[in-house]
C-alpha cells in the first residue's frame, strides 16, 4: 500500500471510530514521514471543514440570558438562538443554495437517501437485483483499455496473460478451477484478498474454499451454486464505483469473458482445487490420435483437435536443417552440411534425421548453445555492476556450464553442483567452481556503501534467482511481507534466505579486478584437446617472429629518418588555460597566473586523481602534438607531496572542438601517434600513456627534476578550425599527483627518441659500424616495434593466453561456508537494519518437507529441490528447455509456477515429460532428443489464415514454431558464413568492435583501480570468437547483443524479449562486425567461384547464406541491385576499396576492389534478409 | 451606544462567531474526523461563553478559543480511549500539521471559492452523501442504515467524495490561475 492509499484508510475508518494504540502509532508515522500523507490528511481536514461550515449544519447555541451550563446536555434541535457559522466567501454561500436546491426538488420525490437502483440520474434501467445479473454481463460498464499492463504488484513483470493467451476453450467444457479461474482471481483479487495476512482487506481471502465462503457478517463473498447469493458476484458487476470489486483506482479490470468464466464457475459449484505445480506430477496417459513419431506429438495433437486445429506438414529438409543446427548448436550448418543432409534424407528422411540429430549433440558447440539461456539465467557477467562496475573474473564457472551441457550431466547433478558443489564429499575443483552460479550477482565495493545492506542484497539475489531457476517460484515476492500470491510467508523467505546467507562473502569487496571473495583458483574443465596444435602453432609463429627479416631495411630507414628529425622546428606554443578540473578530490588546487596548474594543498592520502585541462590555442599554426612539464615546489623543491617524489602518468586523452569543452569528447578524441618522455623510471615508458587502461604507467626517472611527457597527434590540430583543446591526464596510482605542472602545444618534431639511450645510438650509427650484438638490437626492436609484424606478434600473444587458459589455474568466485556463518534473521520490511526473529535454514512449508538430521545445509536444499518427490523442479526444467526449441514455454511464464503463473497450454504433456525426465535419470540430451524428433518440432512453420486466426501465438502448436534468433546467434551466423569464424570454446571474455566511447560514458575512467573502466578492442582471432564469449560489462552492455535484445544480466531472466527495431538493421549493415563479414564472404565467393556468371554467383550465395535457392523474382531483385552497385563502385573506386578494408582482417588484393565491393553489398543485403535473421 | 451594537449582546459574540470556522477547522486536525470535531467545536463554544469575561477585548479571540478547544480535546481523547493514553496526534505532529496548514493556508482561500463548482460536478450519490452528512449532520449509521449498507461503505463513499471536490478544486484553482497569467 502506497502511502496516499494508507492515509485515505486512516481517514476512513477515523470517521468512525478512534484508532487503536498501534493504529495510532502507525498513523503518526505516516504522516511524520510522507509529506504527501499529510497534504493528503490536510486537505481532507479542509474540505470537511469547508463543507461543515458551508453546510450551516452546525450551530453555536447561544441564548439571551440561558447559558447551559458545563454539565447541561446541549440539544442541536434546541430552540436556542442560532448564530450562523460565519461564511468567508461568497462562493461558499453559493454552495449552500446549490446543496438546498437539491435537497428540496430531493426531498419533494424522495425523502430517504439515495441508492443506485433509485438514483434517476443514472441510466440503468430500475429493475429488481436478479434481472440485472445478465444485463450486467452483457453490458460494458465501463471502458478501459483492454491491453492494461499494470500488475497488481507492479513489480515483478510477467507478460501480461493475455500476452500470449492459448485458444478459449469450446465453452461447453467444465471450468477448472486452476486453469480458468486461479488466473483470473490471482491478478485481480489476490493482492488484498489473498495469501498474505497483512494486506488483506475486508477480513476475506479467495484463495482458499474456507475463506471465499466464510460468512462475513451475514454476507458470503461465494455461495457455491448460488450466484445471487455470492456478494463476490455482486461486487463484480456492479455499476457503483464505490462497491465495484476490483476497485477502479486499482486499475484491474475484468474482462466480460472473464465475468463469464467466474459466473458459469460459481453456477457450477465454485470448486477449488490445490495448486496444481505444488502437486507432484503423475505420468499420464498419452493420448493415441493418428501417425505420430513419438509421445509429444499425441498430447500436442489430441490437444489442436480440441480447437478444430489439423497439424502442419513436416518443413522441407533445407528448413530443417537449418532449424535443427541453430536450435543444437547456435550456428547455422555449412553449404556442405546442408547438401549431406538432403541427400540423406532423400534416402531415408528418418534415419538422416536421427544422425543430424547425433552429430549436433555431440559437437562442441551444443555446450555453448545451451549455455546462453542459463547465463541469462544465472546472470553471469564479467562485471560487478553498480556504480563502478569494475571487472571480475567468472568464466571458469561458464565454462563449467558449457563442459556440463557438453558431457550431458545428468540435470539433478548439473543443479546439485551449482547450489552445494562446495559441500560434496571430497569435492573436486569443477565441483566447487560450479558453485560460482550464486555468486554471479552484482558487487560492490562503493565507498559509502553499508557491508550489511549489501550482503542481505546479496543473499536476497541467490534467493531470487535460485527460486526462479530451479522451483519456477518469485520468493522475492516474500522479502518485505508475506507473498501476495503464493503460500510463502516472509518468515519461509528468510528460512531459504539462511542457507544463502552463510558464506564468508564481505559487504565491500571485488575492487582492482581482483575477485571478491570467497574465490579459489581452479583449473579449466575444458577439454586440452587442442593443446598440441596450439603449442605446435605457438611455435611456428614464434619462430617466424624470430626469423622476420622481411620489411627491416624500410622500416629501419624510416626510424632513422625519425631520429635524425628529432627537435626539427620544435617550438613551444603556450596555451590559453580556460579551465582544470579534477573529478576526484585531489586537495587545493589553482590555475596559475601563468596558465599552469597548482596542487597548493594535496591530500595527505590517496594522490590518485585525474586533471581535466581547457585550452584555447592561439591563432597561427597548427599544432603537432602537447607537451607536460613539471616543476619542482618552490618551497621543499619535490616533485609531488608523495613517496615518488614524481608524477605518474596512466594515460592522456584529448579532444579538440570549436567550442570550449571541460571535458574531452570521448565520442571525437584525438589520436596519438607516439609518446616520449625526458626520462623514464626502470621500465615506466613513456609509451604506456598510449594505453588508456590503468595497468601501465610512465614515470620519470629519479634524478630527472624537470621532467615532461611528450604525445605527437597523429594529425596537426588546426587552431582555425579547432581551436578548443582539452586534455585529461590522469595520475594513474596512489601518491602521483605532483605539485605543479603545465600543457603546452608544439610546432615542429618531438625533441625526445622514443628510443633508450643505447638503442638510439646504434640507430643514429650506419649499419655497417654495427657490431654483432648492436645488429642483435637492431633486430630485436624491429620484431618488437614493426607495424607490419604487429599480426604476428597479436597472434602470438593470443596463442600463449589460450594455451594459459587450458593448463593454468585462474581464480573464480565460489560459494564457502564460514567459520562462523551469520545469523539470519526475518527483516522487518526487508530492511537490513530491522531484525525481527532469528531463522534457521529450511523450505516452504506448502512443497514437500526438507529432510536433515541437524541444521539444514546448502547440499540438504539441492537434494530437495532435486529430489522426484519435489512438485516444481523437474517441470520448471522441462518447461525451460521446451522454451528454447518452442520460443514459449508450455508455461509461458516459466520464472513462476506459482498462482500469477500460467496455466499450462498442455498440462498433462508437462507432466509427461518431467515424469519421464526424472525416470531417464535427468537426461537433458535425451530430452532434447525426444523433443526434437517429435513430428511437432518437425512441421512447417508457415501459418494459414485459420491458424492465424485461431491461434494466432501457436500455443497450440499446430505449426512450427519460428522466432527471430536470439542476439548472439545472430552474430554467429554472420561470423560463421563469412568463414571469420574461430569456434575456440571457452576462456576470458572477448572485446570485439564497438564504439570506444561507451564504457567511458557510465565508468569511472581515471578515478578507480577497478578494470573495465576503459574498452580496448581485441585485435586478432578474439575478434570472432563466438558472441556468448562478448564481454558482458553489466553498466554497457555490447550495442549489438543489446539491439537483439540480450539481457544486461543486472539479474536473472528467464524469458527474453523478442523485439524488432530499426537499430538491428543499423547494427547489421553497419557494424564492423557485420561489415566485415560481407566483405569477407564476398572475397571468398569471388575466389571460390571464378567460373560463374552474375546469375549463378547471386544464386550461390543465396543459398549459401539463407539455405535455399532464391526464386526468380528474388533474383531478379538481386541482379538489379548488382548492377546497380557494379555501376556506382566503378565510379568510385576509394569507396570500393574502403568497403573492403572494414575490419582488421587482411583484405584480398587477389580480386579486383570494385567487384569485392559489389559483391559485399549483395552479401549485407542477404545477411539482412529476414529470413536469414529468422529460424523458420 | 447600545444602538451602535448590531445585534449580537456581547462584543464576544461575533468574536465567537468569526472563529467558528477556524477553530472548527483545527479541530478537524486535532481529530481526523468531523464528528469528533463538531461535538468539540460545541463544548468549546459553551467553555467560552461561561469565560467570556475572561477574555480580553483586542486579543485574537481565534487564538483564545484554540487554547479552549485544545483542552476540550485532551480531556475528550481521555475520555474517547477510556483509558490514560495520548491524543490522535502527538505534539510534533500538531506542530508539524499547523505549520503545514499556515502554510497552504493562502491558497486555500482561492481554492475555497472553487468548492461551489466542484460540488455540481460530483456524481449524485456522493453529492447526496455530502448533504446528507453534512447539510443533514446524520450519522454514518443514519446514512447507512437508509440505504442498506454499512458505515464502512459510507465513510468511503465520503471519503471519496471529499477527494474528488480536493481534486476538482485544485485542478479549477489552477485553470483559473492559468486565466490570470493570461
């Protein structure tokens, strides 16, 4: 209850009677609290006094020279003097002979007071009570909108149950109660009469036969059989908005369908029936109807008969393969996979079936496909979220989830070793990673923040997701009060809430990219198979590093040429200092009358600060590059106030713009095309201030007093066009800010060798003065500098992180048990700080009872919630993984098998499966087995009007379910088409392309040791690596995966969103990612296929990219808009080459620039075909 | 100088008479609810005529019959409880509910004027409701009782009433305002 809503009970009930000494506490509360309850209470006091007053209703009695005395009852209808309460305003005396008016021409016709049926104003016909029982289901007594998506909670958003609603049943079958009419009360009655004790209104609950026919002094909301003597009834139809049940200001309506529904329900006996998920499943009899392949199809078909509805043909194979790679393995199948599989099934379309079904099961990539839905599940990310959103570190615990799917745990242990891993006998380090599933929520390690209220968050996460994931039950619900719905007290929340609550986790931890405890460190449990070709390959590309020769002589005579240019022209250009800035609170700080900066007062601790500096440069020449220098304080002559006694420089950023800017654009920022420094501290080079992360630094040598930083713009700043400079440095660590500093500008060429001293002394040398060992410099500088052997060394780099990845042991966030766990207790409201009774570990009382000698543990619960006795698990998990191959679960709701749940569109074939699920021994590829070889799976997803209109969601399956695929498949396809594609499983989060602004937009860029503050793009294989392994930053998620609707993973989800917006075509024309792709796939179309002409390349790469042939209308379209772009690129030749040189991938100069383009322009087209972004 | 006196007897009485509404609105406050209020706007009236001749001429006669009603209202919310507890409000929350109210207090005169429309507005029953609550001074039980429902049902039904004229009133006090900038 909002406040206003409190405040208007209060008002009402004191109209008639005083309150209680709780009440009265309660009601102060309120109103000491809620300025809106007290303007609320205020206005309410006004308008009685206003109307009492206008009235003329009271009186003073006063008379002559008889005064009652203290004691002397004073009578209203006295025949004392009257004096008039004195009227203000000439409107309220206007009021009065308004309200007279209207009570004479009242009283002339009726004397008593008004009543509804009576009331000639209105326009229902005055008719007795019964015969209005049919009019009022027939008539629309109010207009709302139909499609209100208020919940009565508001809070946990399920889809509305008309978002998906299955087919009305023929009307002459029995209501059920669980089916028809626990839906209907559950979101529109059960919030004030329902379960929870505290909210509920009017002493009455519906959700029980007790309580719905409990007489409440002398009425009975539900009188089974006996509509006319069910108030409950009454109150649903009335037209009097103040008897109306729901009540209008809750906004729930009850549609006339629904009104039906109620009314045939009471009429039949009112009968209620338990919860049907909190009753364990019992296999039922399958239904025999005609040629089926296996059981589903009978439950699925006997159902579509009830609704008229005839199944659909089965897809045709180039349909079904497709189908089936995607719903397998996230990929599409390969030209040649394609062609295998119509010859097979031209054979025997069964058994080619059956061994499509074999090979994708077991490849690889189904571990990964199946892992996607339970990382939105489990939330996983490679963040923390909140406010600094720093890094951490969890993909061990991914790959756990991808090994699991692939190796086919059994799902009763998949669930067990992820709640309890931790407390299995002799628990290995798999086991124990698998724990990290509860530990993927958000931390934080925000200063300010109070370590209690972030541990009740987080054990209050491990309760959402784990009640939502495995039971299928919004525990959440229960946090603050009893839940609305479902029979979970608050105190049953606190009791699951206990097991969570346990483990050694701190309330302010996970800062520097450093996992928050308790973590362990822990091997991958991916497969070393591709360590020797790794190692092999390592090797080669080391030795080929080594070796390299190619390209010295060019490269050596340009870093020469660089040297012996040093300091040519070189001239200061002192900048006009508009501005400084620091985000952080780096003590006093000034601008200087002579433009520099000025730490007067530092902080004593900290001295990790960033500086932004607003520059306006002067007219003239544009500028090559800035130059920092420092100084020494004039009093202690130190270069800071810290032990370094130097400044230390993580990195700088600039941006120029024709308007002063305080902060650098980090959209437009200038590029750097080197760094130099006066000195540099052991290996502190002036280089790393290129690197925008905070891992390396540049500090100056010791004995260097005067040091300066210079950076070179890769192109000169142009004060006429852009004479508005801002540069942001940051002093990367703790005790690095110095004293006193200044920016300037420069013409000319760096005066500094970003070479050390020896090497630059070798390189001012001709070769042929060289000794062996200066010639072994030489050598050295070009492998590790060349810009043409930066591929080599990337790939390198990646190589060795791979073979890390697979033989090393990394950390990984786990679940524990303290020492000493801490008590739980129930909280008051929720509220961290209100404790009330202290709990120990258990389960709902309504599910079947927890079974342990002692104090209940984490191991006790997920044997529970696995166990064949437990009425959800099974169901919940069959239902999820039904939703991945169907797009809509059987329920559709699939977080909440509760009362707001959905009725199942297929009840007995949920069943089905769960009891056969648990029977198979928990066997996920077996399930998905069967659900794939049913001829349901298999029927074409083409629609006709009947179904469309009958069905028009194919809840009933009469058709092949197609959806949109989901974000990352999307990608995938484009990647693996294009041959890009590198299908590594596993291993750190990838940072593909994206806007390099993003993260520095909503980070702390500069002002935290966190990680993930600044993106810096992958280069090499890691960027097209598959995109479940796209770095998942919780404040910024990748604007590809987010167009298509993959979740933040702030928390768990369940079901995701399937939306179609503009932005996914930007995305997949127009991302380099995509971009690439097409131009990649073109190349090799044109190698591949030198023979054919126009028509039949455009043929080849329809079907290569959608499965199929294109017909001839789709051909035509595409030859014309060949020709088209075939005519367009030959008159623009720069265009055609930039087009194939998006992406860092090398571009094919063996095949001619404009055809390339041409033909990556038919690709885009076709990688954006809806039909290639659909899964029919 | 008799004949200069209009007619009321003693200068108090139209004292009295001014502070009706005032005092009758604080005690509303006090209370929460008009009942409450009118029985004590009564005791109060009787108080300050037995002291009439304690009162001195040129004081603020409102705040005086406060003071009077305040008692009556402490005495009352003993008696009310039947047993020794506080008041509905608690002195903070007096204070913060007076203060709040002096400083609506400006706009609640322009708004008062508006009252006039907005009960034309109201649907019937609740206008009928109104009357006879307040016009008729029945009781809720009276009231209930002639129309077969409960005081519940009608202490809502006033209730919403009162918020519907609350927010009619404001939304004409601000069409109006929008009239002057204009």
């Amino acid at each position: 209850m909002n406040d206003l809503e409190s405040i208007d009970r209060w008002l009402c009930l004191l109209d008639q009677r005083p309150l209680t000494d709780t009440e009265r506490a309660e009601f102060q509360d309120l109103l000491k609290r809620s300025p809106e309850a007290m303007d609320r209470y205020l206005d309410h006091c006004e308008m009685n006094t206003w109307l009492a007053a206008g009235s003329g209703g009271d009186a003073i009695q006063l008379e002559g020279n008889h005064h009652p005395t203290a004691g002397e009852p004073v009578s209203r209808a006295g025949k004392q003097k009257l004096i008039p309460i004195a009227i203000g305003t000439v409107a309220a005396v206007i009021a009065i002979s308004v309200i007279g008016e209207r009570i004479l021409t009242k009283q002339d016709s009726d004397p008593e007071i008004s009543d509804s049926t009576t009331d000639a104003t209105t326009n229902s016909p005055m008719e007795p009570k019964n015969s209005l029982v049919d009019l009022a289901v027939v008539d629309q007594p109010r207009e709302k909108d139909p499609w209100k998506v208020i919940n009565a909670t508001g809070s946990v958003k399920h889809p509305g149950l008309k978002d998906k609603p299955i087919p009305v049943v023929a009307s002459d079958r029995p209501v059920k109660f669980n089916r028809d009419i626990r839906p209907i009360l559950s979101e529109t009655c059960f919030h004030c009469h329902g379960p929870d004790e505290h909210g509920r209104r009017a002493d009455l609950r519906l959700d029980s036969l007790e309580g719905a026919t409990a007489d409440l002094g002398g009425t009975v909301a539900i009188v089974p059989g006996d509509l006319t003597k069910s108030e409950a009834w009454w109150r649903i139809i009335s037209d009097d908005e103040d008897e109306l049940m729901p009540p209008p200001e809750s906004h729930l309506v009850l549609t006339e369908p629904q009104k039906q529904l109620i009314k045939r329900w009471i009429e039949e006996g009112a009968e209620y029936e338990g919860h049907w998920a909190f009753e364990a499943p019992v296999r039922p009899q399958v239904p025999s109807s005609g040629a089926i392949k296996n059981e589903i199809d009978g439950f699925i078909r006997a159902r579509a008969a009830e609704e008229g509805l005839t199944m659909s043909a089965e897809a045709n194979p180039r349909t079904l393969i497709r189908r089936l790679s995607f719903d397998l393995t996230g990929l599409p199948p390969t030209h040649d996979e394609v062609f295998a599989f119509l010859n097979a099934y031209e054979n025997d379309s069964e058994a080619a079936w059956q061994n499509a079904i074999d090979r994708l099961l077991n490849s690889p990539h189904f571990g990964e496909r199946m892992a996607v839905p339970w990382l939105d599940q489990a939330r996983y990310a490679d963040t923390n979220g909140y406010s600094i959103d720093g890094g951490r570190h969890m993909w061990l615990w991914r790959d756990w989830v991808i090994q699991a799917y692939n190796e086919n745990k059994p799902f009763d242990e998949f669930a067990i070793e992820q709640i309890a891993g931790d407390l299995l006998p002799n628990a290995t380090p798999a086991q124990i990673t698998a724990t990290g599933f509860n530990r993927n929520h958000m931390i934080t390690h925000e200063g300010g923040t109070i370590p209690e209220e972030n541990l009740t968050n987080y054990a209050a996460d491990r309760v959402k997701t784990t009640s939502e994931v495995f039971l299928g039950l919004t525990m959440a619900c229960a946090q603050c009060h009893d839940h609305k719905y479902d029979p979970i007290s608050i105190r049953e929340y606190y009791e699951f809430f206990s097991f969570f609550n346990e483990l050694s986790d701190k309330g302010n931890d996970g800062n520097r990219g450093v996992n928050a405890v308790p973590n362990i460190m822990a091997e991958s449990v991916l497969p070393d198979t591709e360590l020797p070709s790794l190692r092999s390959e390592l090797a080669a590309a080391e030795t080929a590093l080594h070796e390299s020769e190619d390209g010295i002589e060019e490269w050596l005579a340009e870093v020469q040429n660089n040297e012996q240019q040093l300091g040519s022209g070189f001239e200061i250009i002192e900048l006009e200092t508009l501005d400084l800035t620091a985000p952080n609170r780096p003590g006093v700080f000034e601008i200087l009358d002579d433009g520099s900066a000025f730490v007067s007062e530092p902080v004593l601790r900290g001295g990790m600060n960033a500086f932004s500096h607003a520059f306006k440069l002067p007219a003239g020449t544009p500028v090559n590059g800035i130059r920092i220098r420092f100084f020494p304080h004039p009093e202690d002559n130190r270069l800071s106030a810290y032990e370094a006694n130097a400044p230390i420089i993580s990195t700088v950023v600039a941006s120029a713009g024709d308007q002063e800017a305080k902060q650098v654009e980090h959209y437009n920022q200038l590029q750097f095309a080197h760094s130099s420094a006066s000195s540099q501290f052991e290996t502190m080079d002036a280089k790393h201030v290129l690197d925008e992360r905070n891992l390396h630094l540049w500090r100056p040598a010791v004995d260097d007093k005067k040091p300066h930083l210079t950076l070179t713009f890769d192109q000169p700043v142009n004060p006429e066009e852009t004479p508005f400079l801002t540069v942001l440095v940051f002093f990367g660590q703790n005790g690095a800010t110095p004293y006193h500093w200044r920016i300037d500008g420069f013409l000319g060429t760096d005066t500094d060798s970003q070479f050390t001293q020896e090497e630059q002394s070798v390189l001012l040398r001709d070769a042929t003065s060289w000794s062996p060992e200066e010639r072994d410099i030489v050598r050295d500088l070009f492998r590790n500098e060349a810009e043409s052997l930066e591929p080599l060394r990337i790939r390198i780099a990646n190589l060795r992180e791979r073979i890390e990845v697979l033989t090393k042991a990394h950390s990984t966030m786990v679940m524990d048990t303290a020492p000493k766990p801490r008590d739980t207790f129930v909280l008051d409201r929720g509220q961290y700080d209100a404790p009330l009774d202290k709990v120990s570990p258990s389960t709902p009382a309504t599910l079947p009872s927890l079974e342990s000698k002692e104090k209940a543990t984490r191991l006790d619960l997920a044997k529970w919630m696995t166990s064949t006795e437990n009425p959800l698990t099974a169901r919940v998990a069959v239902n999820r993984i039904w939703q991945v191959f169907f797009g809509t679960g059987l329920v559709a709701t699939t977080a909440d098998f509760g009362s707001q749940g959905e009725w199942p569109s297929h009840p007995e074939l949920l069943d089905w499966l769960a009891v056969e699920f648990m029977e198979s021994g928990w066997d996920q590829k077996s399930l998905i087995r069967k659900i794939v070889s049913s001829s349901t799976y298999r029927q074409d997803s083409a629609s006709n009007p009947e179904q469309r209109e009958k069905d028009p969601n194919n809840r009933l399956l009469a058709r092949g379910p197609r959806f949109r695929l989901a974000a990352e498949f999307v990608r995938d396809q484009a990647l693996a088409k294009s041959g890009l594609l590198v299908p590594r499983i596993g291993g750190p989060s990838v940072q593909p392309y994206q806007p390099a602004g993003l993260w520095k937009e909503v980070s702390h860029f500069g002002s935290t040791p966190a990680t993930k503050q600044v993106f810096v793009q992958d280069r090499g294989e890691k960027l097209y690596r598959r995109s479940l392994y796209t770095i998942v930053k919780r404040t910024s998620p990748h604007p590809a995966m987010a167009a298509f609707d993959a979740p933040n993973r702030e928390m768990c989800i369940t079901e995701r969103g399937v939306t179609n917006t503009p932005l996914q075509a930007l995305v997949t024309l127009n991302d380099p990612q995509f971009a690439e792709a097409a131009r990649v796939f073109a190349a090799r179309l044109l190698k591949d296929s030198p023979t054919l002409d126009d028509e039949q390349r455009i043929s080849l790469a329809f079907e290569k990219i959608t499965g199929r042939a294109p017909d001839s209308s789709e051909a035509n379209a595409l030859a014309s808009f060949l020709s088209d772009e075939r005519s367009r690129f030959q008159n623009d030749t720069v265009g055609a080459n930039a087009l194939i040189r998006v992406g860092e991938s090398p571009a094919d100069d063996s095949q001619p620039a404009v055809e390339q383009a041409v033909w990556t322009q038919i690709s885009s087209l076709l990688f954006n075909l809806s039909e290639t972004l659909t899964r029919l | 100088m008799k004949a200069l006196q209009p007619e009321n007897d003693h200068p108090l009485e139209t004292e009295i008479e001014r502070a009706q509404v005032p005092v009758l609105g604080y005690l509303v406050r006090l209370t929460g609810n008009l009942a409450d209020a009118r029985d004590l706007l009564q005791a109060t009236n009787l108080t300050a005529w037995e002291k009439r001749d304690s009162f001195e001429t040129g004081s603020n006669a409102v705040v005086w019959m406060r003071t009077i009603a305040r008692n009556h209202y402490r005495n009352a919310s003993r008696r009310w409880q039947r047993r020794k507890t506080v008041p509905l409000l608690d002195t903070d929350l007096e204070q913060m509910i007076e203060a709040r109210h002096e400083e609506r207090e400006q706009e609640d005169a322009r708004k008062r004027r508006l009252l006039a429309v907005c009960l034309e507005k109201l649907p019937n029953r609740q206008r009928d409701a109104i009357e006879n609550y307040y016009l008729s001074s029945r009781t809720l039980e009276e009231i209930g009782d002639a129309s077969g429902r409960n005081p519940n049902a009608i202490a809502q039904l006033l209730h919403r009433a009162r918020q519907n004229l609350i927010d009619c009133v404001k939304k004409e006090s601000h069409q109006n305002r929008d009239h002057e900038i204009l």
